[in-house]
C-alpha cells in the first residue's frame, strides 16, 4: 500500500485479486459497522467485489442484516424490471443473494413521474440517515463519478442531468445498441459523495488508466470530477497492474 496526495493506493496484480482486496476493506468496515450505512455503485468494476461479498455471506463470515444500503444513480427514465436498470442489476449482482432487508435498499427511483423531485427526495432520504459509512465508486474514462460528467462546476446534491456522449457510448455495451442507452440519469451529486466517511474506489483495466491519473495525480477541476477525491480526507483507491503500471506505482 502506498499513500500518495493523502490516498491510499493498493497495486494488486489481476482484477480478481482488486476484488479481493476490496472485499477484504468492505468486510473490515462491515465488522466494526454492522448496522451501517452503504453505498453501492453498478457497471463491471464492482462485479467481482459483489462475488467475493456473496461468497463470504455464504460462508457465514459476514451479516448484512443490519446495513442500509444507497446507489449511487440509477437510468432516468427507466423501469426498474428492466434487465438494464441499476435497480435490477443490483438485485441481480448482489442483493438477492445476501440477507439485506429489502426495506434497507436505497435506488435512486428511474421510474418517478418528476426527476428533479426524485433527486430531492433521494437526497433528503440520505440527509435524515446518519450518513454514509462507506461509499463504493468505479470510474469512468472521462473521469465522472456517479454520472457526474466533466462540466465547468462540481455539481452539490443529487441531481438530474444529462448522459455525456462518452458515457452513452461505453455504457451501451450493455444495451443491443447505442440508441438504447437512456439519455439521462438520477446521480448523487460530488456533493453528496463528498460526504461520506469513507471512499472506496476501484479502477481497473487500460481503458481507465488515463482518467485514473488525472483523478489522482492532476490537477484538481470538475472537469475531471473524481479528482475532488484528492481533497476527501478518507479515500482508497484499489487498482490492477495494468492501471499500477501507468500511474507508476
Ligand atoms: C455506476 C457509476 C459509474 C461507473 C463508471 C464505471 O453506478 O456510478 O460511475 O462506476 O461508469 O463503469 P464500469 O465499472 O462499467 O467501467
């Protein structure tokens, strides 16, 4: 582990061993704070985190029956049985297959008439929590957290916003084609991750190494919005060789 810019940064080798280091800070918190509170991302980073997660509950080495969970974003519009939802993904990847109460489960709402009064409501439901313990995050190529895009301003509370041409692009992978990929999101604002105690960020593969050094070595400016991360007091970053490799460490 070595601390560069006050963060913490662990070099494992392959993407399973970063999902097995995560999973061993999670579980860590998740022991001393088993009734605290989450927050969760989607897309392919995390996948291998969840696994390993599923795979200690099963063992019986950890209880999630205590934890509150919040995500991160979720599509807007979109119905949560949809299998492109972030709502389904998490069923799918992770909560279905550990005992969190589903009471406990916290997803930004694609499928509320109003948008604006939905990120109001998601940030207040956050607000009157005693904040969040542990926050997961993944990155995207051009920098965004959440789906806070590159723009001119960090943006504060969760909000609405538009989907960046590079993010419909490499998020419709997982759609039949570009022209599905929803044209908007719900996010939480770098605001409201700014917030939590402590960041867990997770960065892996060639195609993220770029971004990855301008978050945590460059200049800090929104429009790279996850090198804000440099002024939280509590980050740790988890990468892959391939990402160690171009951040030299
Ligand atoms: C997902 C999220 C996004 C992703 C980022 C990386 O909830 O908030 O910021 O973490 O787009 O996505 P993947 O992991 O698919 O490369």
């Amino acid at each position: 582990m070595k601390e560069i810019n006050n963060i913490k940064i662990y070099a494992e080798e392959t993407y399973e061993d970063m999902s097995a280091r995560a999973a061993e800070i999670f579980c860590q918190e998740l022991k001393e704070k088993p009734n605290g509170i989450f927050g969760f991302a989607t897309g392919s980073t995390p996948i291998g985190l969840y696994k390993e997660l599923i795979k200690r509950y099963e063992n019986g080495e950890i209880d999630f029956s205590g934890i509150t969970s919040f995500n991160l974003d979720e599509y807007y519009p979109i119905k949560k049985s949809s299998d492109q939802s972030y709502d389904y993904f998490m069923k799918d990847n992770l909560f279905n297959h550990i005992n969190i109460r589903p009471e406990n489960i916290n997803i930004p709402n694609g499928e509320a008439s109003d948008a604006q009064q939905e990120c109001l409501r998601y940030e207040e439901k956050i607000n009157s929590s005693p904040g969040i313990d542990l926050q997961i995050l993944g990155l995207g190529e051009n920098g965004h957290i959440a789906f806070n895009e590159p723009s001119d301003s960090f943006t504060e509370m969760t909000n609405y916003i538009e989907l960046t041409e590079s993010t419909i692009s490499a998020n419709s992978r997982m759609f039949d084609s570009t022209d599905d990929v929803p044209k908007h999101a719900l996010t939480m604002g770098i605001g409201t991750i700014m917030n939590a105690k402590k960041i867990l960020l997770l960065i892996n593969s060639e195609r993220k190494a770029k971004a990855a050094k301008e978050a945590l070595f460059g200049e800090v400016t929104p429009e790279c919005p996850a090198s804000i991360l440099q002024k939280h007091p509590d980050v740790v970053v988890v990468v892959d060789k391939a990402v160690a490799d171009v951040l030299d460490i």
